[in-house]
C-alpha cells in the first residue's frame, strides 16, 4: 500500500424531506447567497424550501444560470455579486456544475490577485490561505463535488481542475428524492460519471490495497445492479439512494487513497467536451473502454482481477478476459442508453488533431499511473474508440 | 437505506516513518500531555521519536500507565496532571485504550462538574461544549479509536460507553511499522476485534444499503486473507497495512451509515471482560458465534448474505448455510489462535447470573437492530457460547 493522507471534513445529511435542517447548518445571521443552474430546481420547489429554511434570520440573494461545464466568465459576475451583497456564506443547489462553480466562487471572492490564476494550479492545487464558507443541497448525483475538495472550471477551449482544501463543502445534503425529476439522460452520464471515477482509482496496477480494490469493486457491482433500474424506475428511493450515496463515496478522496491513480480518460474527455459539446460522461463512455483496450499491457493485473470480480469471467485466456471484460463494459454503458463510440457522434480522425493538441497545451503528455502514456498512446485510444 | 449523517473530521496520516509530521500536526508552542500505556513505546523507541518532533518549541509532559480496559482513577490523575500542567494538546500515543482514555481525558479536563457523570451518557453521547483538542500516535490495530468519537472506560464492575464528537481525533498517525513489535495475541485479537465491529454493523436486516454491505464485506474478507498471515510474518508491510486501515475503516462510522446495527456482542463481551478478566477479543470470539446461532432467525437474510459472499457457501438449506457460515467463522477465530468457547475459559452457566445482572444494571435488557434481544435471549447466546 502506498502512504498516503486522507482528511475530508465535509458534514453529510442524508435522507428524505431534510431542507428545513439548513436552519441549523448555516450560520445563524449569514449573508447567504444560493447559487444554481437553470430553472428546474425553482420549478420543482426546492429554491422555495431552501428559502425558508435559511430566512429565519439570514439575509439571501441569490445567483442563477450557472451552465453545465461551469463557465469562468458566469462565475465571476457571481463573485461581483458575492462582493456587492457582503455575502459570508455560499449554498450551492444542483449538480457538479453548480457544486464546481460555487468552489470557485469560494476562492475567487476572497482572492486579491487575478482571479484568472486560480485555474492554473492543476492537480497541485491552489495554495489559497481564505475561502469563503460553502454548503451543498444536491440535486443531481455525478461527480462527487458534494464531499470533496476540487471543481473544474471552463474558459475558452479549456476544462481546469481547481482543487483546494478550503473548499470542501461545510455540509451537503443528499435527499435522493430531489433528483426524481432529473432527465433519464443526465441519470444516465451520472452512472457512467461514477463508473469512471471508480475505475480511474483502481484500474491501475496492485499495490496491495485490498480495502480500496474492494470498496471500488462494491461500487461498480452496485451500479450495475442499480443503473439502468433507477433510469426506469426514477422514483424507486432505495435505488435512487444506493446511486447518489456511490456518487459521493467514488470520489470522496476515500478509495483512491494509499493506491496509483490514471485520470487519463477524463483529461481526454474533457477535450472532447471542450472542443465538441458532447456531455462529460458521453465523453467517459467512449473513452474508457478504448482506453482499457489499449493499455491492457500496463494493466493487466487489475483488468484479469476486474474482470473476474466484477464480471465473473474466469475463462478463456488473459486477453480473451480482458477483451470479455471491455465488451461488457461497453454493454453496461450501452444499456443506460450512453454510446461508446466516437462515430455515434460523428467524430472520426479528422478530430483527433484538436484534441491531442489540447493535451499537450495542457501539458498532459505524460498521463497514466506510470507516467507512461504520451499523446502517441492517446492518440491510439482515440483510435480504438473510433 | 435509513436517513443518517455521517461527519468524520479526523485526519489521517498513514504509512512508513511518518512521526516527524507531529511537528507540522501539533500546534506550534502547544504544551503538550503525551499519554501512553506500558513500556513498550519507551522501549521500542517511539516515544523518543515523538519527543524528538515535538520539542521544537513545545513543552512536553508524560502520562504512562494507562492499562488495558483504561480505569477511570487512572485518567483522573492524568486530568490532574493536564490541570497542574497547563497542557492544551494531548497525544495518545498506543492502542485502543491509551486513546479511549485520552478522550476521556480531553473530556474531564475541561468539565466543570463530576466527572464521573461522563460515564453516564451511554450511546446517546456526552453533551459537552468544550474538549481538549487531542492526536494519536497508533500502535495497535483494533479498536478504530484513532478515527472515532467514542471510547470505552472501566469503573468498578462496569464498562462505559463514552462518546462525543469534540474528541474525534485532529489526526492520526497510523504506521504500521509501529506494530511489528506486538505480541501475536494481541495482534490475533484485534484481527478478531475489528471483525467483529464490522459484523455488528452488517449482520442485521437487510435495508438495501448495497455500499455499506460491500465495503463491510470486503473488510471481513480482506481480515480473512491477512488475519493468520500477518501473525506469523508482523514484518510483512503490506499485510499489516491492510490490516491497520482495516481496523479504523471497521468503526469510523462509514460502514455503519444508513444501516441498522447490533452491539450485543460487544456489550455481552463487556460484562465478560470486566467480571473475569478475559482480554476483550477472547469474548467477542466467544459470543459471536453463538449470536449468530441463536439470532438466526431475526437475522436470516443477512446471514445467507453473508455464507454467500464471505465463505462462498450456496449448497443445502438455509439452516444448513447458516450452520456452515457459523463454523467457518468459529474456525477463522480458532485459526488466529483464538478460543470460541466458555468453556475454553473455564467459564460456565454458574457464570451467567452474574453477567445477565451486569447487563441488567446497564439497561441492556432490550438490544438488537430489533430492540428483542432480552436478557432471556441473551442467557441463550451464553449457553450456546459453553
């Protein structure tokens, strides 16, 4: 096992009809400010129980139209907004956008500098000394921005990581039962966005991690189990709770800790997304299991131990099981209704230039546990997901 | 899955020859209280290295001699200590009860009135409003007190549950090359301490929390894998690693949320512990099996979960799966060196009245996920414990 530090102080309430406990959770007399994305979360009434949770004292504003992929240019208005109203704390209503943003309008309020520089401190994180306090009510269950640490940020043809510990939420609250009226597409990208953030930490090479190898293994078997159910049956709670719970814990700091990480497929996703306005977890769905494909050599011990626990393949040769393993992968992201293939999008080679090329200006030439995957390998698993 | 709330604070700070990090850890100019148990952390060293760390502008006191089972009058000449010492940090440095007593400690230092009436608040925790802040320095693997707010102390006859949340540790440090040096007794039984807390916390009913049933799952069956290996090779890194992170994750509060849990076991083993002086892992391996033999009816789906998953047991009638999955883990107890019986203990029914009594004084006269485990009930997991 490698050494690692694990810390993550962020509260989780979770459970049915628990708004009215934002009372107590938001400091007593704060200037709040609600930020959120379209209109849903004010059409199906959850701005309208937030509001009277927090008006019990609490003086609120707030700031909508934050898009999905989070634009810099929206935030900062938010920051404005956030300076104007001498707002102390940010309640952040929606999915990872919303939950992203708000991180970065954590910072960006209380940051002296260029704002701008916040988005260029990548995987290191951002060595801020202040952060404004921030809450989550969750509505969207995905990319995990509820209990940890990081957001990603867009500006111009670029997708940034903003990590910094001073931005894990003060609490989130996870009512699965706010996510009923989400469309069966975005359900759908949250499964896949989940999947993905659990194999990024275990498809890798053993290290001996047996509790991680295990509980990211719990969460895979669970989302087969529960994905393509919850898409149909939207308002089952118990398998709509198994999903926002597995949401949160992929990507919480938990399993990825004291074991080898490779976010190759988001940082080649999020070209995609940037340059070609697929959805962030379209883009996973094809890239990952061209990924798998290609990097079967550097992973082979965690594809053949992938494949029997969680597919129960057992036989046929190493890369017949691993090549079983890729094509059940692709069926489960299949099932859900999220194709796998650059071509179901009309993507082809002549696409492959622009994205590599965003790596490299990102200076992503070097991704995967070993270091070992240059924009050559990149560019072949743009191929195999063609 | 049930509603809960889940808050770990606690800082985790894990791998090899990490004590020099107090000195980032510990505020700086802390008057610090180190409190330890035997001479085994002056003898191997560990204190010396902590001293070395500290004494960087700290000044540092000792506490020794907190035993197994920490007692009561024993803490409370370390709350004189803290008191005549001006300390404002305490550091556990040892196993479980060197860091229950700690928290103890942090507790009744600052209480204004008996602190005896700290023992008194059982599972519904301590209500206090200030603690000293406190870090751990782990050198046993078992109890997961290094990552939760509660402690057990010994008073008399009894042993008290005390727990609150102002005494999660800030952090702990968790090297497991600080545990090579113990005896293969007290290795064997916090292989068996941490299985235990992981079943009281999965083997109920059935509420469709599938994370917390897996992650429980693959604790039990990593312990399985490394339990008797790391006995025999302590110095093998990797399998004391798994085992180290395995007892914190078995009781940090993670794989209890959202799902009913049963302490029987532990507070049967209790009144064992504190009337006949067995070591508390030796009565945990006793009453374990025998709950699950007598409890197989409230428990049965979870008990077929767990023959399925743990011992891979599919064949006969559910009795008879039960009945193997019993034997399976009376032998993995057996195989650490663990007794299952009383009767290993010269125990017998003369012995019971005696221990029904304790749990009657302490109110534990309806336990279970189900509130149905009488004191009747409770006789009869004895008598199948002979």
């Amino acid at each position: 096992m490698l050494d690692f530090d694990f810390h993550n102080p962020t509260r989780i309430v979770f459970g049915k009809d628990r708004l009215a406990e934002l009372d107590t959770l938001v400091p007593a007399g704060a200037t709040v400010l609600v930020l959120y994305g379209g209109g849903s979360v004010r059409r199906f009434g959850t701005l309208d129980k937030v509001r009277a949770a927090l008006e019990n004292g609490r003086t609120v504003h707030e700031f909508g139209g934050i898009e999905p992929n989070p634009r810099y240019e929206t935030l900062l208005k938010a920051v404005e907004k956030v300076r104007s109203d001498g707002v102390d704390f940010l309640l952040a209503v929606g999915g990872g956008s919303v939950m992203d943003g708000t991180k970065f309008v954590s910072l960006a309020s209380v940051h002296d500098g260029d704002p701008e520089s916040l988005l260029y401190h990548g995987f290191a994180g951002v060595p801020a000394a202040k952060a404004l306090p921030l809450g989550c009510v969750v509505t969207l269950p995905a990319t995990g921005s509820e209990m940890n640490m990081g957001g990603v940020i867009s500006k111009g043809d670029g997708k940034f990581p903003v990590l910094c510990p001073l931005t894990f939420p003060k609490f989130s609250i996870l009512d699965p039962t706010l996510t009923y009226s989400l469309p069966a597409r975005q359900v759908a990208n949250g499964v896949v966005d989940t999947f993905v953030h659990v194999m990024e930490q275990y498809l890798t090479f053993p290290v001996e991690g047996r509790f991680q190898d295990r509980t990211s293994e719990g969460i895979l078997l669970t989302l087969i189990e529960i994905g393509r159910y919850t898409i149909d049956h939207p308002e089952d709670y118990d398998a709509r709770a198994n999903l926002v719970w597995c949401a949160t814990m992929g990507l919480n700091g938990l399993i990825g800790s004291g074991v080898p990480q490779d976010w190759a497929t988001h940082m080649i996703g999020h070209e995609i997304t940037s340059l070609y306005g697929l959805d962030h977890g379209q883009t996973l769905a094809i890239i990952l299991p061209a990924l798998m494909d290609v990097r079967r050599d550097a992973k082979r011990e965690k594809l053949l131990q992938y494949a029997e626990r969680i597919w129960n393949i057992t036989g046929g040769t190493d890369d017949e099981r691993i090549d079983a393993a890729i094509a059940r992968t692709r069926a489960f992201f299949e099932s859900l209704g999220v194709k796998t293939r650059l071509s179901d999008h009309k993507l082809g080679v002549e696409h492959f230039d622009a994205v590599i090329k965003g790596l490299e200006a990102k200076g992503l030439t070097a991704m995967s546990e070993r270091g070992d995957q240059t924009l050559e390998v990149s560019r072949n698993v743009l191929k195999a997901a063609l």
